[in-house]
C-alpha cells in the first residue's frame, strides 16, 4: 500500500492527493452508477438517468480542463483552440456511431447516412472508410487531434510563435476549422452534425446500463489519465516542461530544445482532448460545428482558472464546478444567468488569481505556522 | 426622393385640377372601379385611365405607386396620405387640398403589388418624356430601354429632334439605335450602324438586345454584335475590377474601424481585450437611443451619435479598466479571462435593457443610394462615406498618440512603464485613459457598423476574432500594421470570394494568416526594442 | 488532506444528489423549450413569451381537466447539445406533460432521441425543411410545400420569372429547400443555367461581392427574382446592401422564406418595399381571431410595438390543438394525446381552419406578402384552400417514396410505398 501511495505520490507535493482523489473519484462513480442501476425510481437516493448523463457530461469535461491544464498550468501555453482537438476526437466517435446505424435510418440506406441521402450524395466520401470498425474510429480519435497538434505545434513552436500571438493563432485554428464543418460539402453534416445515433458495439445507446458504463468508463479513464500526467509532469520531462514555463529562454541557453518538448507536451494534451471529445459524443448524443466554437475554447481555459492553474486536481474541480454552476443557473434563471457566469469569471480572476485551489493552499498554510508553532513550544 | 414626388404631386396636381373639374363623370367611374377592384383588375382600369386623361394622371400614379392611395371608407372617395411634421394628412389627389378631420379608421389603402409597380413606374415614365428636368426625362428614357414598343419609339422619335439636354439626347438616341438594331424590315448597313452606336454604351438592357442578336439570320449582323458585345465585355470587366477593389477597400475599411480600438487596448496596452466587440455593440446602440431621441432629425442623428458612442463606450472602458484591468497588470493572460467575463455581462445587460431583438437603426438620407458612375460601376454611399470615416478616425488617432502629451504618456508607459512613473508620469490616469481611448474608437466604430449590419446584442461577436487577427497580422502596437492589414485582408478576401465562395475566402485567409505568423511571428510590422518583449 | 477528500466528497454527492426528483403537485406542466440566450434568443424568446401567453389564458379559462397549467421555463443558451440535456431534465426531473420548443433543425434533432427514448411529446412552430416524422414531434410550422413551392409558383405565373437566384445560409434548411426547388424549377422547364445557387456562412454580413452578382444576373434580359432562405442575423445586411445597390421590387424581386415581421422590426423598411416573403401567417391579414390576438400580445408583453409572426401562430395553433386534444382524450398521457392529436381542428388567425394530419404536420393556407414601408407585409396573393403539410419531398429522389402516417396500420414516420417497410422506427 505504501509503495502504491509513493508510486502516486511521486516527485511533486501535490502527488499527495493523488491517491486520494483517484479513490473518491472512482467509489463516487461506482455509488452513483449503483444507486442509478439498482436502487428503484421512487427510492429517496436513486440517482436519475438525467443525473447520470450529466455527470458523465461533466467528467468528460474535466478531462478536456485536463488537457488545457497540461499544457497552460505547466508550460504557459495559452491555447485558445482546444475545442478543435476535442470535436475532431467527437466527429471520429460521431462517424462510427453514423455507420452504426446502417440501414436504420429514416431513409434505410445501408452505405449512407441519413444526411447524406437527402443531400444526393451518391457514395460515402473517402475519409468516411473504416470508421465502421470500432478500433479504427477510436485510433482516429486519438491520431487526427495528434497530427494536427504536431504539424500546428511544430511549425509554431519552431518559429517561437509564444504568447498572446500563440493564443490567438489557435484561435484562428480552431475557428478556421469551425467554418469548414459548417460547409456541408465537407461531408460532416454541416451544421446539424451527427446524431441520432442507435447503438455503440451492439449496445443500445438509450439503455440506462450503456449509459452507465459510459459515465464508468469516463471516469475511469479520467482517473488513468489524471495519473499518468501526474507521472509524466513529474518525471524529468516534465521538470524540463516547467523550466520552460517559467524561463523558456533559459532553459533554450542551457541546452534544451524547447520547440520539441513543447511539440509533445501540446501533442499529448491534444491527444487528452480528443479522447475527451470521443468519450462526449455517445453520452450526449451530438456532434456539430458548434463545438468548434472560440467561445467554447475559451470556456475550457476559465474552468482551469477558476479551479487553479497548475494542479490537475484544481482543473477537474474547476471543470466540474463551473458546469454544475451552469446546468444550476440556467435553471434557476433562464434570464440571467449570464450575469451571474460573467460575474463569477470575473470575481474569480481577481481575487482568486490560483484558483480554488490556490485559495485551499492559502487556507492550509495559515492553519500550518499555528500547528508547528504549536509543536515547538 | 419622397420630397421630390410630393412637390411633383404639387404641381401636377395644381395642372390638373381645372381638367378633373371639367370633365369629371367618366374618370369618377373609373376612379370607383378602382376603389373595388382586385389586384389582378387593376391594370385594365389604370391603363383605361391613362388613355384618357394623360398628364393628369400623373399625381394619381405617383401616390399609388407610394403605395399612399387610400379611400375614404364613407364616400368612396380618393385621398393621399401624406406625412407633414411628423403628422399624417390625407389630401384630396388631384386638388392636393387636405381632408379635414380623417382618422386612419376612415379610410382604407388601396394595394399595389409589383405587377402594378411595373406598370406605374413605365406609365409615368411614358408620361414623363416630356417632363421640364432633364433629369426627369433621362431616367424616364433609360426605364424604358427594357421594354421599347413601336408606340415608345414614335414618341422617342418625335422628341428626339427638339431635345436640348445633351445627355438626354444620347439616351434617345441610344434607344433609337436598340429598336432599329432589332428591327428586321431595315435595311441591314443601318443595323449594322445602329449596332456600332450599341457598342460604345455599358447599358444592361443594350447588352441583352445585342445577345439576342446573336441569333440573327444574317451573318453580318451576328458577327457585329459579337464584336460589340465583346468591345462592352473588356471596358465592363475594366470596372468590375474598380468594383471588386471597391469591395475590398469597403471591407477592409470595416475592418480597420472593429480593430482599431482593439490595436489601442489590446496592441498598445496588452490587455486582452475580449469585450471590445461590446464596446462596437454599446456604440450600435447608442447611435439607436440617440435616433429615438431625435426620430425627426435622423440625418443629422449621425453626428450626435459619433460624440456620444465615443463617451459612453470610453466612460465604459475607463470603468472597466478602474475596476478590473489595473488589478491584473502584467498578467495579460488573465486580462482575457476577466473581460471575457465582462462581455457576457454587457452582452445580457443590453438583452436586458433592450431585448434581444435587433434593433431599428435608420440610415442618414444622404448616406443611402449609390454614386452611379456609369451602368456596371455604382458605388454605394453608405460604404463610401464609412471608407473615409475609417481612414480619418485613424488619422485623427495617428495625431493624438503622436502630437498630444496624452499620446506621449501612452507611448511612454506602453515602452517602460518604471521608467515612465519614476519621471512623474501619473501611470495610473494613463492607463484608464489608454483604455478609454480604445474603447471610446471602438463605439465609434459601432456607430459606423450601425449602418451596415444588426444592432443587436451579438453584434461584437461577429467581429472580435477578425479584430484580433487584423492587429496580429499587422504586428501588435503598430498603428500603421493595423491600416495595412486590414486593407490587405479585406482586399484579398474580396478577390478570393467569387472563386471560392463567401465560405471558404474566409478559411484560406485564416490559414494564410495562421502560416505567416509562423513565418514572422511577430507580425507584418514587428515592433522593436525592448519594449517588444 | 482530510479537508481535501471532504471537498471532494461534497463536490461529488452534491453534483449526485443534486436533482432530486421533485415533488408532483396537481398541476399540469408546459415545458418551454427555448433559448434566452446565445445567437437564436433573438428569435426564440418570443416564443416562449408566447407560450406563457397561452398558459396563463388557458389558466384564466380554469386551465385543463381540472387542473391548472404550469410552465416549466429552460434556457438551452443556442447550444445543440444542451437541448438533448434539458429536454431529458424537463422530461425526467419536472416530468412535463408537454413540450413547447426547438427553432432550428438542429436543436430539434438533437434532442428528437431524448423525445423517442423517454416517449416525450414536443411541439415545434417553425417552417423547416421536412424529411422528418416523428410520432413524438407535432410540426406546426411549414414544410417547403407549404412555402417554398407555393412562392416559386406565383414567381413564375403572377409575376413571369424566368430566372431564379436561390441564395440561402448553408445549412441544412436551405440546402434542403433549394434542392427541392431546383428539382421543381427543372421539372417546370427552367433551365439550368437559369438557376444560379449561393451559399454563405452564418451572420455573414459583407454581401457587396453577391448583391452585386446577382445585380449582374438578374440583368441579362430575362426577369429574375430572387430565392431566399438566408437565415436570421444575415438577413438585415443583406437587405441593406440590396437597398443601397437600388435593386427594387420591380426589377428584381426577393422572396424569402426566413423573414417576418419580427426580423423587419430591426430595420428600416423603406428601401424594401415590394419584396416578398411566404409565410401562412402574417400579422397584418384581417380577422376578427388574428385582431385579438394582436391585442393580447401587445398586452402580455405591455408594448404596444410588438409584432406577431408565423411562427407564433404555430405555436399558438399547436397549443390550441394540444389543449383540445387533452380535452379530448381526458389524460395528458403521451400516447392517447398523440392519437387525439390526429384530426384536431383549430381555426386559424387568419381565417380558415388548420387542420393536423396523419404525418403530425398541419393543413395551413399559404400566404404572399409584400414588404410596406411599415415593416409588415401586404397579402397579394394566397392559395385557395389549404395546403397539406408534405413529411416527405416528392422531388428528392431519396424521399420521393416515403410517407408518413401515425394512424394504424402503417403507424410509420417514413413507410416505404415501394418495399412496405418501416425503416428503423422502433416503438
């Protein structure tokens, strides 16, 4: 057990609640995902299907805040384009999911999606092939978002594009893309995307039990995800990735090629968030252009602020937070619930500049001087 | 325009009143007809009186074809709605006397369609031959290009010789030219005259007699067509190259005005400013409170709206920059976060305030139409006089950050803000000033973006991603960058679109701009020194 | 450390527990589908304003089956898949009876598998592009034979167009109707290069390049009109450049399907008058219904310059059937309200009587309205009796043999006539 919590725990001082978060994560999920499947509709602690869509939503959420975290809490990329990374990652899930349907659409066609039959399209586009074998969408999944963040991370980083001009040439990126998903001649569905989706390796999408596994499988993955970067920050990689945060000039002088360890690190986290986008996609039963949106990718950036740059921890909470924040307010106040979002953006940049966590870390640290205090004297 | 016909209706209607008197009894049954008639049965009657009373239809046509004829429900009779002071009348058509003590319920509008607009707008045009302003009598020859009869051209031709005006007689004789080009029973070297004379005019309708023809059962007539059309076809596509630049500069123009006050705040101060597309917005806005304000005096609305988007936007930033930005100096990062929140809160505070509907900005009189140079190159207006509103707002801006103290302070804090505190330069009033300065142009701009698109509470988002771009393409804290960036973006975009299509010009400008940073990070015109890092 | 894992325990009990189911009074609940905020607030506030409207009249009337009416409000922010969410929350968690909701296609089919899944009921007002039945979907609004083609007709007989511009917002609206048409247009003998399609972004607002393209091409001899189904935002710029270019009414009308009043109301009409728009409902048609309509909107929203449009008389006609067909069927349960659904008469604003057919779209007339100097619309021409609401295109080749009918036997959203069949319906 010891070895496990070293093994969790390993390098950084915020390793130590590592362990601890991984278990509440999981036993949550687990108690959630029981109280849902097992416990009946009218029991006080049922946990509604809708409750666990959203949770599921939420998780999947946190794993993007993960990435956007990576690569802004710990290199100082500011990247306004992560939205790319997660809706590429959601079209390669949303195209098996399409294929899934075979000839159960409106229209039964065997070969083409529904969208596609009432367009006239007469075949399937060359980059619809294969994305009916499970393995090939998910590989998709995780090596479109990759190959664009290397080619985009390579040219970019090699040429010391940094900064606000890094920021916004993301953006660029993300919402050059977002105009080309809208042209329906590029085969995505246009605007309305993918959905209406029916099974997902012959299990029923709309079965509370696919569902659940969905939400488990989220945060399992999370959980494996949360660990592994925890690890990989923490190795010598990551240590020369902070070097590069705080002195990137410095680190270069000393001898690092920093273009190549900020290529991988942008290249890792955009892998996260691709998974992330093909995770999303069958728990809330869309994809379309809109997840491209700069707004969207600008979002992802406040949740990692609010929950406090530089801690993995801060970023899912931060993730989790906000959007339970916005699932509360637009029902509580459908009218004004903007205010309230652009208030809290704004109060949290100002005077929690870390974050939650931050505040957690200030509030630990004026408990700890009275405790040694106390046991010198 | 609207004053133009009624002072028209003023004089017909006085021409008139003696002959309405003196033979009143079959044009009344006319009249009543019309009070009854369908749609599809009003040409007959309309044609009917035409025939019969000439000229003094005229006043009659002409407010119909305003769609201002209306009926009094009691007595059937035919009144003119009129706007006076801001008051609507009702006047008798012909005598132009008002009809006292009518209220909107008395009366009921006679409908016109298309169809009937058509056939109003070639009726007076017919009638107006003979008008007294020459500009009358060109534009009525050029309306009836498209549909000359055998009856046009015997009128044509009958004032064709006493014609004074100059132009007046070209377009006559340029009618003159378009009937007997088409007309079989001439001898063919006249046509083929006529053809020649065809050739030297950028008319549409000259262009479509010469392309039917192209179908003409002598040779020789088709093959001077063909050189015709052609010889029209190179001096055309010589203006649709002026047009298309126009475009180009028209929007690059609109993207100088939604970044310039972006290439203040965001370029010179480096605050990322996400809520400078709702300073655009308040600026929208403020140019349709002030034409509430003053609904009478809408063409001089414009220039009470200019000074005072410039105030509310500014008051804004300034407050803004009190409140939020001076906490967050040296962390441009966090900068974008705190105004991202800001915008989604100026954003629901007009929903709010002013619903989420557009709202109804009025464009200026003499800020609508075109400058119709010559048949394929017309310049609209609104776009000409925003293109010199941008570039002098630039230069106004140019001049003040280079020859006021104020823009001294600016550059000095912007380049070494110790050094500039420790010669006594009250940073401080300095930055809220930058930042009002910024937002202030910014509400400017909106005012000018009034006049082009929707006033509503999105407004700013549809230009802060293009914004931002502008000022990186054209190198941060460069005004000069900015000017060029902007024309070249809007210039190359507007070249790309009729290949590509509005979508994908958009697409390949941000990929190009994407792959030149990588090239010269830093921007167009990359500011140096150490002020730069 | 202690404090750490306590937080996080909150945090996620909290986020468990959070939505309780709650407690059932005895009233039965309207959900409003729409949103507040985001790009499409600016048109779908209305409805939900509308929808109180009708739930707070009904209410007055001593509501239904004894019960009073309660509207359960959400905000979806114009984000899609934000529909699916609250549409599954007002279906599970405030348990509405009905669904009043959805603007754009996109909405409506992101959150159709949540209607399917939960067997959910939603009303949707707004003209689309059909190829959709879905037994748990009323559509209120026009499908394109119910707009599109009758506009295209009075184009080519009343006003003699030879020559067609469809110019639309590429999305699947106006792709959709556009095939529709073209197939139409060529069918009636127009040629190909008589037809000449535009496609732009959203919001876009830099029209010089294409007014003046279609300046052009309206000026080659044969009189040409243009098509519209640019959606929403763009629609203001486009008509201003049109404005400033001087193409009137006359010489080049436009027909859009797109704009009503409400989008008028943001602009100043004077250089439009003239152009067309097709609707089955315009505020300015005379009848007694539509008058008081008019006054009670005026009324509820306590401005005297509110504007009503088609898509509030959908929504309005499709409460008024839905109330009814509660009436009729004595439960709002969803399955016997769908079924009393089919065959409701409701008498429109305008006069007439709409009528829900077996394919859950409604019998309207159709109405041709030009643009007055007012910002509202002029009736210059109108079908003769109603038009029945087409699911299914017969001139898409994909659906030309597809129909839909919710009565038994067939009991189908899109039955094959050809092969029998029933493609991937399962209920």
């Amino acid at each position: 057990m010891t070895r496990l919590t070293e093994w969790f725990s390993a390098g950084r001082s915020s390793g130590k609640h590592t362990l601890p978060f991984v278990v509440i994560l999981l036993t949550m999920t687990l108690l959630a995902s029981a109280a849902n499947l097992f416990l009946p509709a009218d029991s006080a602690l049922y946990v509604s299907t809708y409750t666990i869509t959203l949770l599921g939503k939420y998780l999947c959420y946190a794993m993007l805040a993960l990435a956007v975290d990576i690569i802004w809490g710990y290199c100082g990329i500011l990247s306004l384009g992560h939205g790319a990374f997660f809706a590429l990652g959601g079209y390669a899930m949303g195209m098996y999911l399409m294929r899934q349907i075979g000839d159960r659409g409106v229209y039964g066609n065997p070969l083409l999606p529904d969208f596609m039959v009432f367009l006239d399209w007469k075949e399937l586009p060359w980059f619809w092939l294969g994305m009916d074998h499970f393995w090939f969408a998910m590989l998709m999944a995780v090596v479109v978002p990759g190959i664009l963040a290397f080619v985009f991370g390579w040219l970019a980083f090699r040429s010391r594009v940094t900064g606000v001009y890094l920021s916004i040439m993301t953006q660029a990126l993300t919402y050059a893309l977002l105009l080309a998903f809208f042209r329906n001649e590029m085969g995505f569905g246009g605007n309305n995307g993918l959905t209406d989706f029916k099974e997902i390796l012959g299990f029923d999408l709309q079965a509370d039990s696919t569902r659940v596994s969905l939400f488990m499988i989220t945060a399992l993955l999370l959980a494996v995800l949360f660990v592994v970067s925890q690890r990989i920050l923490s190795s010598r990689f990551g240590k020369v990735v902070l070097a590069i945060r705080d002195a990137e000039s410095r680190s270069r002088f000393i001898g690092y090629r920093t273009d190549r360890y900020k290529v991988w690190l942008f290249v890792y986290s955009a892998v996260i968030a691709g998974i992330a986008g093909a995770l999303y996609v069958p728990q809330v039963g869309i994809i379309n252009p809109g997840e491209f949106s700069p707004i969207n990718s600008i979002e992802m950036v406040i949740w990692v602020a609010v929950g406090g740059r530089g801690t993995l921890i801060g970023a899912i909470i931060g993730a989790i937070l906000v959007n339970y924040a916005k699932t509360r307010f637009t029902a509580i106040m459908p009218d004004a619930w903007l205010f309230a979002l652009g208030a809290m953006f704004v109060l949290v940049t100002l005077y929690l500049p870390k974050g939650l966590m931050g505040l957690y870390a200030q509030m630990m640290a004026k408990r700890r001087p009275a405790k040694t205090q106390e046991s010198e004297a | 325009m609207r004053h133009l016909i009624a002072l028209c209706c003023c004089l017909f209607g006085l021409l008139s009143f003696s002959v309405y008197a003196a033979e009143s009894s079959p044009q009344d049954s006319l009249l009543t007809e019309l009070v009854g008639a369908k749609l599809k049965n009003m040409t007959p009657i309309l044609e009917k009186l035409a025939n019969t009373q000439g000229e003094a239809i005229l006043p009659l046509f002409r407010i119909l074809l305003g769609g201002d004829l209306y009926y009094i429900k009691a007595d059937k009779s035919l009144v003119g709605q009129f706007d006076e002071q801001g008051n609507t009348v009702y006047k008798d058509v012909f005598s132009q006397v008002v009809v006292p003590n009518l209220s909107k319920k008395d009366v009921k509008k006679i409908r016109v369609n298309n169809t009937l607009r058509g056939y109003l707008r070639n009726a007076i045009a017919q009638i107006q031959l003979t008008a007294k302003s020459p500009e009358l009598r060109q534009s009525a020859v050029r309306e009836l290009l498209s549909k000359l009869d055998k009856d046009t051209i015997n009128l044509i031709e009958a004032l064709y010789p006493n014609e004074a005006n100059k132009k007046v007689k070209e377009a006559m004789g340029l009618a003159l030219s378009m009937y007997a080009a088409t007309s079989i029973d001439l001898v063919p070297s006249n046509r083929l005259v006529a053809i020649e004379r065809l050739s030297t005019s950028l008319e549409g309708d000259v262009r479509n007699t010469l392309t039917k023809l192209m179908k003409d059962e002598n040779p020789a007539i088709v093959k001077a067509a063909s050189e015709a059309l052609e010889n029209i076809a190179q001096r055309a596509n010589r203006f649709a190259f002026i047009d298309q630049l126009f475009f180009g500069l028209s929007l690059g123009s609109v993207l100088l005005l939604a970044s310039i006050g972006l290439a203040i705040t965001f370029g010179v101060m480096g605050v990322i400013n996400m809520a400078h597309g709702e300073m655009i917005m308040l600026g929208a806005y403020t140019t349709y409170v002030v034409q509430l304000i003053m609904p009478n005096y809408i063409d001089y609305s414009i220039w009470v709206a200019i000074p005072a988007a410039f105030l509310v936007s500014g008051l804004m930033g300034v407050l803004i920059e009190r409140l939020v930005i001076r906490h967050l100096h040296g962390r441009p990062l966090e900068t974008l976060l705190a105004t991202f929140g800001i915008s989604l809160i100026l954003q629901q505070l007009v929903r709010t305030i002013f619903s989420p509907l557009n709202r109804q900005v009025s464009t200026p009189s003499w800020m609508s139409g075109s400058w119709e140079i010559n048949p394929v190159l017309s310049l609209t207006l609104n776009r000409l006089y925003i293109l010199a509103f941008a570039l002098l707002v630039f230069i106004a801006l140019v001049i003040i950050l280079k020859k006021t103290s104020l823009g001294l302070n600016v550059r000095a804090v912007s380049q070494n803000r110790s050094m500039a505190k420790a010669m006594g330069v009250k940073t401080n009033w300095v930055d809220a000033m930058t930042f009002g300065l910024g937002s202030g142009i910014a509400g400017i701009a909106g005012v000018a973006l009034s006049q082009l698109t929707n006033v509503g509470p999105n407004l700013g988002q549809a230009y802060i991603i293009d914004s931002f771009m502008v000022v990186v393409f054209g190198g941060v804290g460069n005004l000069l960058g900015t000017l060029v960036a902007a024309f070249s973006l809007g210039i190359a975009t507007k070249f790309l679109e009729p290949t590509t299509g509005a979508v994908l010009a958009a697409i390949i400008v941000l990929v190009f701009i994407i792959l030149f940073i990588q090239k010269r990070p830093k921007g167009l015109f990359p500011q140096k020194g150490r002020a730069a890092e | 450390m202690k404090i750490k894992m306590l937080t996080s325990a909150i945090l996620l009990s909290g986020a468990t527990l959070m939505t309780l189911p709650s407690w059932a009074a005895d009233t039965i609940k309207v959900g409003v589908l729409h949103s507040l905020s985001g790009t499409m607030a600016i048109s779908e506030t209305t409805l939900k304003d509308t929808v109180l409207m009708m739930v707070e009249e009904q209410n007055k009337k001593g509501g239904l089956l004894g019960k009073q009416l309660e509207a359960i409000v959400v905000d979806p922010a114009s984000n899609w898949p934000l529909f699916a969410e609250k549409g599954r929350e007002l279906l599970t968690q405030e348990k509405v009876d009905v669904i009043f909701g959805s603007w754009t296609s996109v909405s409506r089919k992101s959150v159709l598998p949540v209607l399917e899944e939960l067997n959910g009921l939603m009303f949707y007002p707004v003209q689309y592009e059909g190829e959709e039945s879905s037994k748990n979907v009323f559509y209120t609004g026009a499908a394109p034979n119910q707009q599109a083609i009758p506009a295209v007709d009075y184009l080519m007989n009343d006003l003699d167009v030879e020559r067609f511009v469809l110019a639309g917002t590429d999305y699947v609206y106006p792709r959709t109707t556009n095939k529709i048409l073209e197939a139409y247009l060529k069918a009636k003998g127009v040629a190909a290069k008589d037809i000449m399609i535009n496609y732009t972004p959203f919001g876009h607002s830099d029209w010089q390049s294409i007014v003046s393209d279609i300046k052009k091409f309206g000026g080659e001899g044969k009189k040409t009109a243009v098509v519209s189904t640019i959606n929403g935002d763009a629609n203001i710029p486009f008509y201003k450049e049109l404005g400033n270019q001087g193409i009137s009414s006359e010489d080049i009308p436009v027909v859009a399907f797109s704009v009503g009043e409400e989008e008028l109301s943001g602009l100043d009409t004077k250089p439009l008058v003239g152009h067309l728009a097709a609707w089955n409902y315009f505020q300015s048609v005379e009848s007694d219904a539509n008058d008081e309509f008019i006054a009670k909107w005026k009324a509820f929203t306590k401005d005297s310059n509110r504007v009503t449009n088609d898509p509030m008389e959908a929504t309005y006609i499709g409460f008024k059937m839905w109330a009814n067909a509660v009436t009729d069927a004595g439960t709002t349960d969803v399955d016997a309200v769908e079924q009393a659904m089919i065959g409701q008469e409701t008498p429109n604003l305008t006069g007439g009587i709409a009528v829900m057919n077996k394919n859950h779209h409604l019998s309207k007339p159709v109405l041709i309205g030009e643009i007055q100097d007012d910002g509202q619309f002029e009736v210059v021409w109108e079908t003769d009796g109603v038009v029945a609401g087409d699911a299914w295109s017969d001139f898409l080749p994909g659906s030309k043999d597809l129909i839909s009918d919710w009565t038994a036997p067939i009991k189908c959203g899109n039955y094959n006539t050809k092969t029998k069949t029933c493609s991937g319906q399962v209920y």
